[in-house]
C-alpha cells in the first residue's frame, strides 16, 4: 500500500503554548505514529522572518520549538524532523514557482488583502505601506514548503485553507507548463482542535497575548489559570460547561470519564475557585514529565541539533532528486544533458484527458470556490421559480374548478328553463 505524506511546520516567532501544543504538536505526533503516513515535520524559521525581526527572539524560539517536539514524545526515527532552513532546496523551489505564480494570485491571499484593507481604513494613501515582499509572497514558500516533498495531507486551521488552495493552483500550473511532478495537496481540517481558548475566552494567541506557555513553571502555571475569565454567578448555582476556558482547557486534555466527572461538577454548581485548582492540579499532573524533559533538552541543545541535522539529511535526500528533475523540466539543464527519447514520448502524450484532469483540478477548485456565492443565488433564483410556478399551477387549477362549476351551474339553470318552457307550451 502506497504511505500518504502528511506534512506540518510551525513557525519560530514565539513560545510554544497549550494552543499550540492541542491544535498543531499533538495530532502531528499521534499521525506519525500510523504506518500508512509518511510524516514530514519541521520549524519554519523563514516564516518567521515575514513578521519577526528580533533575531534573538526567532533564536530562542526555535530553541524552544525544537525541544517541545521531542518532549513531547516524537520518534525521529518514525518521522522526519528538520529546521526548514537547512533545506537549501526549499528556497530554490520557491524561486521556481514564484516564476510560475501569478500575481493576482496573491492579490488574494488573506494576509495581503488584510494589510491593504487596514491601510485604506486608517486613510492611508499607500494600501501597500509597510507590505514587505515576504508578507506579500509567503503562499508561494508555503506551497514550496509541501511540494518540495510532495505532501498529500495537509492538517491546517480554516484561516490556512486558502493557502492549500494556492499550492494546488501553483502545482497544477508548473504541471502543465512543464511536466507533472507534483501532487495536489489537500488541507484537513480538524474542526475538533479549532478553538483552543485562551486566557480571555478568545482564540489562545499570542496576537491576544492570552497564552498559556506550554511548559511553564508549576508557579507561573497557578498564576495564570487564576488569571482566566469567568463570570459572576456564585458557590452552588450551576454553571454552562460549553462556555467555560476552564472546562475547555480540561477537556482538552481529559479522557472520557474525566470529562464527564467535570462536566457535573459544573452543572452541580462548581465554584470558579475550586474549577481553576483543579484545573491548575490536573495540567500540572499532566505536563509534568514533558516538562522535566522540556528543561533537559534545553540544557543539551547539542543533542536537538543532532535530531534536526539527522532529519535534513532524510529530508534533503527526498528534496534533491525531485528539484533536480524541476530543474531539468524549466530548462535549468548542464549543457551536455540529453532528454531520454522515453521522456519525449512521455512528454507528448501528457495532454491525455487523465493528466489534464488532475493538472487543471486545483485551477477549477479555485474558480468554483469563487463563483460559488453567484451560483447560490443562481439556485436560489431557481427555488423561487420553481416554487412561483408550483402557486401557479394550483391557481391554474383552481380557476379551472370554478369554471367548471359555473358552467354546470348555469348548465343546470338552463335545463330547468328549458321544462318550465315546454310545460307551460303543453298547457
């Protein structure tokens, strides 16, 4: 059976915390433990340029990242593990498709469209005034990112689908232009991890700076779960587990019948003092032993960076072969190359209506999922009309009735003038 690959990055800009840990490490760590995926893991330090210019900060960051994951249990062995700057490959890829990729393109990406749209709220003449070219081209490394090692699953949050979107549009079109080389990935969205709720009751961020640091010290982990939001209702009156950060962070974490046990607590009355201890015990009981780890690694850095050469190595092996064949496919060739009379061949039917299917799928996702509001409206112009036309059909039918009535009717009146007439001729 042919392995799926499954590829995940987080970027280097901040602290690992318990949102990140819940929608991102965990469900990598637990796919990489299922032998049909092929798992591909990594820090996105290029990333982190677009927004972080603190050398010290990405620094650190990537220090701390690079131990969460291997705290957390991940076997480098079962997956590959690198630093995405230590893929000379990726950068190179990038620059291909950035030949390939329209702008228009990412005229439409989310992040692009937000920064133009809050320079022309705050009357700013310039929409692109403090857009660098990392923030406005980033879709394009991104895509890099999953086809230099042609990923098939791709576990994002629903923000990043778009991203998914472009990728496939940029593959299909080197594909076409060039030679199929690269798979059409797909986004999986796991709706279950979307909302990881944060010190206020908003999404954990830190662009809220609501965070919980994953690995914070059991002091600092008792003074910020005292921190969370809660409402006024008091000791014994029952209390909404659904709309609660601290059930949510609870759940998160607890088995069935732990969950369950809280979720009565809750609605018996629980009070917020009593929620928040237990939640600071169970975490804490929770995270303790990664946490030891955690504090380990970051005392033996030599030991993660070996991790993370030993993953470039896996990674590079699978990279260079495949940007060695996009190369030769846009014409980057030594000058003696020489195509295989079987490549030409290859090349001239590739315009079979399979290959043109799969290479114009992402272009056609893209269009339908523009034109879909117009064809909405379209469907519910046609409900309407179906509907106008069923009220008409039972009017039509109703009217015919009443002409048929009225014409038995007077069809009635006129056989009894009709008796009364020849009675009285009789006469």
């Amino acid at each position: 059976m042919t392995k799926k690959t499954v590829l995940t990055g987080i970027t280097t800009s901040g602290t690992p915390h318990i949102g990140n840990y819940l929608g991102a490490i965990q469900p990598a760590i637990e796919a990489s433990r299922n032998p049909a995926l092929d798992s591909y893991f990594f820090l996105a330090d290029f990333h982190a340029l677009i927004k972080c210019h603190d050398p010290e900060r990405v620094a650190r960051s990537t220090r701390e990242i690079a131990a969460t994951w291997l705290a957390m249990g991940l076997d480098t062995d079962a997956a590959t593990y690198y630093r995405q700057t230590d893929i000379p490959e990726i950068p190179e890829l990038t620059w291909i498709l950035t030949c390939m990729t329209s702008k228009g393109l990412m005229n439409r990406a989310h992040a692009y469209k937000a920064s133009t749209d809050a320079n022309r709220d705050a009357g700013n003449a310039d929409l692109d005034d403090g857009v660098t070219m990392g923030l406005f081209s980033y879709p394009i490394l991104m895509a890099a990112d999953i086809l230099m090692f042609n990923a098939d699953i791709i576990p994002v949050g629903k923000d990043q689908i778009q991203h998914i979107e472009m990728a496939r549009d940029i593959a299909g079109r080197f594909n076409h232009n060039y030679q199929p080389l690269f798979n059409l990935p797909e986004a999986q969205v796991d709706e279950q991890t979307q909302l990881i709720p944060g010190l206020d009751g908003r999404k954990m961020s830190k662009s809220y700076d609501n965070t919980i640091p994953l690995f914070s010290s059991t002091d600092e982990l008792r003074k910020l779960i005292n921190l969370i939001t809660t409402d006024l209702r008091a000791p014994g009156e029952p209390k909404d587990p659904d709309s609660s950060t601290l059930f949510q962070l609870y759940n998160c974490f607890a088995d069935e019948a732990q969950a369950q046990a809280m979720r009565r607590q809750f609605l018996e009355g629980i009070a917020w003092g009593e929620a928040k201890k237990q939640l600071f015990e169970f975490l804490d009981a929770k995270l303790s032993a990664p946490r030891s780890r955690y504090n380990e690694l970051m005392q033996d850095l030599g030991h993660v960076e070996q991790e993370l050469q030993k993953g470039a190595e896996k990674a590079r092996a699978k990279a260079a072969p495949l940007l060695e064949q996009v190369r030769i496919a846009a014409g980057i060739r030594p000058l003696t190359y020489q195509a295989p009379a079987a490549a030409n061949d290859a090349k001239k039917k590739a315009k079979s209506a399979e290959e043109l299917a799969r290479v114009d799928e992402g272009r056609r996702r893209a269009i339908l999922m523009q034109l879909k509001p117009l064809l909405d409206q379209v469907t519910g112009a046609d409900d309407k009309a179906a509907a106008a036309a069923d009220i008409i059909a039972q009017k039509s039918a109703e009217v015919d009735g009443l002409k048929k009535k009225a014409r038995q009717k007077a069809q009635n009146e006129l056989d009894v003038l009709h008796e009364e007439l020849a009675e009285f001729l009789n006469a």
